[in-house]
C-alpha cells in the first residue's frame, strides 16, 4: 500500500511539472509569435520629439518669442547678457543679441523677440539669443 502511494504522488508530482512547463511553453510562444504594434508616430516625428525633450532637459528651448519693452542691463558679476526685457514692471528674460542685431537701437520700445532661450548661469531665470527683433505698435 505505500508503494502504490509512494507511486501516485510521485505520478500526480510529475503531471504537475508537465503541466507547469507546457503551460510556460504555451504562454511564451503566443507572446514571442505577435508581431510588434505599428509605432504611433513616425520616426521623424520621434526624433524631433527626442531632440525637444533633450533641449527642454536641459534648459532650452528653440524659437521662443517674447514681447516688451528693452532696458540696457547695467554690468554685474555675471555679465550674461547686455540687455533685458520687460512687461507689465515684470523682468521676462535677460538677453544677449545675435551677430548682425543691435539691441541699443530698440531700447525704451515696445518689441517682438524671437529667439532661443536657455537658463541663467545662477538658473534663477532664461536667457534668450535674439534673433529677430520687430517694434510693436
């Protein structure tokens, strides 16, 4: 009698490692037999969608347009920048002209910038490079 017991709970042990693997098998083949879902964007649009999250990691961002009126920035211990812009008695960001743009002749006026603004050294506010600058009315 104990080796007829002995032989069924070695025989139901053995059915439930065959069941096991074979169930394992069965679960990894139906999954590794799909083919991969279609990508929802297209690999141009993922590499721009990269690139801006890489800038934004890092504090830039392209093309970026700002409009107030220009102040000369007085030196200081930074020297980022030779100018900044303001609205409203609020200072937007600090900037610094792009070859070809003086900056000097838009001072005291209502302006459109356009350029591409990363942070400050002290990362306590942007800093743009003018690239276009048009006089608002």
């Amino acid at each position: 009698m104990k080796n007829k017991k002995k032989v069924g709970e070695k025989l139901v042990f053995t059915i439930i490692i065959v069941i096991f693997a074979l169930s394992s098998v069965l679960a990894y083949a139906s999954f590794s037999m799909k083919a991969p879902p279609p990508p929802l964007i297209t690999p141009e649009a993922q590499k721009e969608a990269k690139t801006a999250k890489e800038l934004d990691s890092k504090g830039l961002k392209l093309n970026q347009n700002l409009t107030g009126v220009i102040h000369k920035l007085e030196p200081g211990i930074s020297s980022e920048g030779t100018h900044y812009i303001e609205a409203s008695g609020i200072t937007l960001a600090i900037l610094e002209a792009d070859a070809g743009i003086n900056l000097d002749n838009y001072i005291d006026k209502n302006v459109s910038v356009w350029g591409d603004s990363r942070a400050t050294t002290g990362g306590d506010g942007a800093i743009m490079k003018v690239k276009k600058v048009e006089v608002s009315s």
